[in-house]
C-alpha cells in the first residue's frame, strides 16, 4: 500500500500528537505538538507534513527556513516508506527557500532539541544512509530543582538582596514589558533570543527574571520560551557593563524554582560556561546531540563533516 503525503492542518494535532507519543522516545515531542508542528520561529513559518496508510496517519514531519523541526513515524508503520516520504517533502520545502544545505532539529527559536540525540542511534544512522552527515554537536545539562539544596526560594531571595546591595532589582518581568525588553535584547544580543522571551513573557506566570538598574535591563533570564511547559532554560544573558555582579546567578536560581514548581528536572540547551551552571546550581546528567546536514544535490563544494 503507498504512502499519501499531505500538509497538516490544526485539524490533525490530536492524531499527530498520538504518533509522536508513539515515535519518539528520546523527546517528550507530544507534550509540544502544535508548538512544533505549527508554531513559528525568527525563520518564519513552518510546513508539516503527515503520511498516511489506509487514510490513518501514521507519520509527522515538519520543516522550517533550512530546519528540519522534526520527522516520526509510528513504530507498527516504519519500514514502508513513510520517513523516506517525509524527508523528501522536507527536503523540497527547504530547497524552495533557496536553502542548500538542510540541517537536522537545531532550529533557533524553536527547537525539539539541539539536534539528534546521540543515544538515538537508529535514527542517526536512518539519516546517514540517505546522504546526510554529521556537521556539529551540541550539549544539554540536566539540573535536580525539586531536592537540590542550590536551588530554593530562600536561596533566590538572597541572591537578589545581595544584588541589591549593588543597586540592582532583581525581578520577575511583566508581560506589557514586552516590547521594551524584546527590542533591549534584540539590540544587545540579537539571533533568535528575542522570539523566545517573548514566548517566555506569555507563560504563566511570566517565565521571565530581569535585573534592573536605574530604569534600564541590565541582565535577564528565561524558561519555557521554547518546548513551552517542559521546563527548559534560557536564552540569559548580562550586558557587558554589569558582568561580575552576581546577576547571572541571581536570574538562573530565580528561573530554577519556577521550573520546580512544575518538573523535577530543569534542561539547560546549548550551554555556554559549563562551570557557571556547574557551581551555581550543579547538574546532575547532561544530553549530547549531533546535527547531520545534506547539501543540495546540485551543490558542486561542501565543507568536510565533523569527525
């Protein structure tokens, strides 16, 4: 029986929130379907596919700018073409974009995760069989936030005293800030952080922590602006200015316990200073994921993979 390939709808979420339940055991994709499947990103908006045998839907995949976002297919359908399928439509969408290398999940602003994880070995290698190899790697740390003794309000409330002792408050941001913070980070930092405090901004409550000084953004934190309701950390950031005061730890202990509220476990994605959140806060595991590209068939030089 073919495969029929067809774009999805809103009207698909519920059959394709149950494949990805299914498919992917490595990510708690489900719990951000209509996020991942439909939700923008700085790179514009997506494109899903779903696959069908006998008219059930059986396998998801979505693309965006040169991202492939995701690609599942439900474990009682694989081996009938279905992903090939899929990562054929995927892989046109992002060669109408004028793209010529497609990349594997690291999508900024909207990630499932920064790339295949490197304990999902099937799919890696389903990937390298049809041309695609690996091009970067990227690390997710793990921190304890319900039983972590670095991680408490009483903890939070100091940092910020000791903040404020230096002229700074530290605080959660309100949502009309908006527009005031997006444009600050957008000026100061730029990429996809803006897209996702803005995201963070809209959570409930607003799941993002500011330092301020003298009426002006001097350093802020976020969660949950991407893989909304999973607990995820970041982007943060502190102006060069204000570095060396304390705030990045202030804002991340802040970020943490709103993260407890909801999950054991907080994610730290495309961590910068390992140590930083080592000694502020400790980990307890951390998650390794590589990005495979594919060149557009007509593309005559490449760049050697990561090796």
């Amino acid at each position: 029986m073919a495969a029929q390939l067809a774009e999805l709808t809103l009207a698909d979420l519920a059959a394709a929130t149950d494949v990805l339940a299914a498919a992917c055991g490595h990510d708690r994709a489900h719990h951000v379907a209509e996020e991942k499947l439909f939700g923008c990103s700085p790179r514009g908006t997506p494109v899903a596919f779903g696959a069908r045998l006998g008219g059930i839907l059986l396998g998801v995949a979505c693309a965006c700018g040169d991202r492939i976002r995701l690609i599942a297919v439900h474990p009682a359908a694989r081996g009938q073409g279905l992903g090939s399928a899929l990562l054929a439509a995927c892989e046109a969408a992002i060669w109408r974009t004028a793209a010529r290398r497609a990349r594997t999940l690291d999508e900024p602003g909207n990630y499932l995760a920064p790339g295949i994880d490197e304990n999902n070995q099937p799919l890696l290698t389903w990937f390298e069989r049809r041309g695609y190899v690996r091009r970067d790697q990227h690390e997710s740390l793990l921190v304890d936030v319900r039983t972590n003794p670095k991680v408490s309000e009483a903890r939070a409330a100091e940092l910020a005293e000791r903040a404020g002792a230096r002229g700074y408050q530290i605080r959660r941001a309100a949502r009309d800030e908006e527009v005031a913070i997006s444009a600050a980070i957008s000026i100061g930092f730029g990429g996809a952080w803006p897209h996702e405090v803005e995201r963070a901004l809209a959570f409930d409550p607003p799941g993002v922590h500011v330092a301020m000084r003298d009426g002006r953004l001097a350093a802020f934190a976020a969660h949950d602006g991407n893989n909304q309701g999973l607990g995820w950390f970041g982007p943060s950031g502190t102006w060069p200015e204000h570095r060396n005061q304390g705030l990045g730890e202030a804002l991340l202990v802040a970020s943490m316990v709103d993260i407890a509220a909801h999950h054991p476990v907080a994610e730290v994605a495309w961590i910068g200073p390992r140590d930083f959140y080592e000694r502020t806060v400790g980990t307890i595991g951390c998650r390794t994921f590589a990005v495979l590209t594919r060149d557009h068939p007509s593309r005559k030089t490449t760049i050697p993979p990561l090796h």
